[in-house]
C-alpha cells in the first residue's frame, strides 16, 4: 500500500509539472495552476482493472499483489488529492498554502481510512455478537451489503474520499465479517459482490465508450486538432516517465530490504509492472469531468481540449498497452508448467472457506519448515510463509486480541444446525 501511496505522489508531481511546462507553450487555453493539479491527479490513477484481468495470480503471486495492492491504492490517492486540490483557491500559492493543502490530504487520507476500518469492524462485531438473525443467509447477506454500502454514504456525509473509505471497509469485513457468516453466506456473498463488480465494469466502459461519441466537445477542438494530438502525446509521454520515475526506483529500493530471492523483485517484473500500470480507465474520466466541465457540458477550448484528450489517452492506453500486456507477460514471465496441485485453487464453492493463513498447527508446520520452502508458486502459499516483520508482529496482535472480539477464520464458534453442519 505504501509502495503505491508514494508511486502516486511521484506520478502526480512529474505530470504536473510536465503539464505546466508544456502546456503553456501551447495553445491550449486559460488552464490555471488548479488545473494542471488536477490533470497530475486525473493521470496519475491507473486502470487496475483491466491491469489484473491480465495476471495470473497462480503463476505470478508477487507480481499480482504488488500489482494489486498498487492499483487500488493508486486510485484512491488519486481521488484524496484530486479532492484536497478542489477544496484550495491555488491562484496565489504560498507555504502557508501548500502546507495546508499536505495538511488537507493527509486529513481526507487518514480520517478515510479509519472511517473505513470502523465500519468494517462494526459490521464484524454486529454479525458475531450482537445480530440475532445470523444464521439466516439473506439477513446475513442483506447486512453485509448495507454495512458496506453504509461507509460509503458517511464518507460523502463528512466529504471524505469515499473510494478509500469503501475500499479499507472491504478489506477489514474480508478478514473479520465474511468468517463470521456461514458457509451459504459465504458463497452468496462471493458471487453476488462479484457479479455486482462485473455489472458495473460493464456500465463503466460502456458510458466511457458512448462519450468518446459526443460531437459537441469534438466540434469545439476540431479548429485545432494538431493541439489536441499534441497534448495527447505529451501526456502519455508524461505518463511513462510519470510511472517509470517511481517503478523502477521503488522496487530498488524494496529489494535492498528483501533477504531471500523469492521477496525480490527482480527486471523483467519492474518491466511488467511498469507496463502493466500504464492503462487509464474510467476513474481518469470522471475526474476529468469533474474539473473541466460543468453539469457534463463546456464551451471553453482549453477544457474541451482536456475532455478530449483524456479520452483519447484511455481508448489509446486501454486499446493499444492493454492488448500488449498479455504478450509482455508472456515473453518476460513465461508460466511454469510444473505447478504444485497444493497450489491450485479449487473451482467449487468450498474453495471459498480455504483459508489464506494457516492457524493452529499449520502455523505451527510452516514455522518449523520456513528454512525448507521453495519459491511459492501461488499467493496462498506466498502469504503463508512466516516473516518476522511488521506483518509478523501484526498477525500475534490480530490473533490475540482482533480475531476473538471481532470473529474470523477460527474463532467463530460452530452452531449446531447451521448450514455448516
């Protein structure tokens, strides 16, 4: 997560500041230093989606955590600064000004988080202890959906970042909530969040796809088109230096602290990572929108030039670095064909209850054979590896005092009756 909070910051300032540097010496139009901001905020937030329907999580488990936790991250910062920019009147910046502003994005950061993690906690707790109807599967799912759906609307009600807030929320009640259900719960709830991801994946390219189409912003830059390919190529130059400026260092120096080969990252995964991040999707849209149009419609040629542009980096990035992705991967990271069977994930419902980390007396197995394991070749088998660091101490913790309040995988106590059973 930090690997991608940082990346993102990077990102914005190299945009920005290629923004500011290039588009000046254009004709672009009135663009306040607001704006190139926010169009270092707007490129800075990558596509994750399509980036992780590429990546086999069994072949490469690194990779697709890093690439994971990067990408959601990515976006959510993306959106806290794009929001910390609007709130600020940047016409006569200062210290005094950029310090409140650092102040006002660490604020919608931090306070977002937590509300997310309260609300994650809350559902756990309320569904473990206190819910009387927990042994029903439409209560228990109709209570996970809400709860989540909860964090999203006291984000907007407190004017938080309400990606982030959503986003710690499903982490906590992934590791807390979802064991406190049963088992029909469980798959329910699996597959009804999935299929409710799928629809709106769907609405989203399909509402990005229909206002490529809107004549009225491409009428307005039609005069100057070498003006809008312009900015388009430069800002998907500043995109790759953008990305690469913080890829490639930041993996150097992850490796530094990394002891065993496995933990590193080694070129030919900073390649794919970097390539893999360089799609912009629909949160770049909407972003775009929000800063240079009003109610959906302008007449400004400098923001019409943006609206377009924009939509032609993500149909470029998405069409062209997403339809490259899979070769790169394949020429750079070539599968293994000899993959453990332990490390297959099952395709029936009851892969859903495979646990992730062991406890008890598999903790106890992998303790006693950590000097024996071989590179994993599946993210369960990655995270069940001991590390005596932060995650180490993090899990003693989460195990002693979390996991017996709030529920989770072994501490929820079998019921005689339930689906379970």
């Amino acid at each position: 997560m930090l690997f991608g909070a940082v990346g993102t910051l990077i990102s914005f300032g190299i945009i920005s500041l290629g923004a500011i540097h290039f588009f000046q010496k254009m004709n672009v139009g009135t663009l306040k230093l607001g704006d190139y901001l926010a169009i270092g905020a707007i490129f800075s937030a990558t596509d994750s989606v399509c980036t992780l329907q590429v990546l086999n999580q069994d072949e490469t488990p690194l990779l697709y955590s890093l690439v994971f936790g990067e990408g959601v991250v990515n976006d959510a910062t993306s959106v806290v600064l794009f929001n910390a920019i609007q709130n600020f009147d940047l016409s006569h910046i200062n210290s005094g000004v950029a310090l409140e502003l650092i102040g006002n994005f660490l604020y919608l950061f931090v306070a977002s988080t937590l509300l997310g993690v309260v609300a994650g906690l809350l559902s756990a707790y309320i569904i473990k202890k206190l819910y009387f109807g927990r042994h029903s599967t439409d209560r228990e799912v109709a209570l996970m959906i809400l709860m989540a759906y909860l964090s999203y609307m006291l984000a907007e009600l407190f004017y938080l970042s309400a990606i982030l807030t959503v986003f710690f929320c499903g982490i906590v009640m992934s590791h807390y909530t979802w064991h406190n259900v049963t088992e029909s719960s469980r798959v329910t709830t699996k597959h009804a969040f999935a299929t409710l991801s799928f629809v709106a994946e769907i609405f989203i390219f399909l509402y990005v796809g229909m206002d490529a189409l809107d004549i009225e912003k491409w009428k307005i830059v039609s005069g100057s088109p070498g003006t809008s390919i312009g900015v388009s190529s430069i800002i998907l130059g500043l995109v790759l230096v953008g990305r690469a400026a913080f890829v490639f260092p930041l993996s150097f120096l992850s490796n530094l602290t990394k002891n065993s080969p496995y933990e590193k990252v080694d070129l030919k995964q900073q390649i794919t990572i970097w390539w893999a991040g360089l799609m912009r999707g629909a949160v770049s849209v909407a972003l775009a929108y929000n800063q240079f149009t009003r109610l959906g419609h302008t007449h400004l040629q400098g923001n019409a030039v943006m609206i377009t542009s924009t939509i032609t980096v993500v149909l470029f990035s998405t069409v062209v670095f997403g339809l490259m992705t899979k070769p790169i991967v394949r020429i750079f990271l070539p599968s293994s064909k000899q993959i453990n069977t332990l490390s297959s994930e099952p395709s029936t419902p009851k892969s859903l209850t495979t646990p992730l980390l062991g406890n008890g007396q598999e903790d106890t197995e992998a303790n006693a054979s950590f000097n024996n394991v071989t590179r994993p070749t599946s993210l369960r088998m990655l995270l069940s590896i001991p590390s005596h660091t932060v995650h180490h101490y993090w899990r003693k913790f989460d195990d002693g005092f979390m996991r017996p309040v709030f529920g989770g995988r072994g501490f929820v106590p079998f019921v005689p009756g339930s689906p379970t059973e």
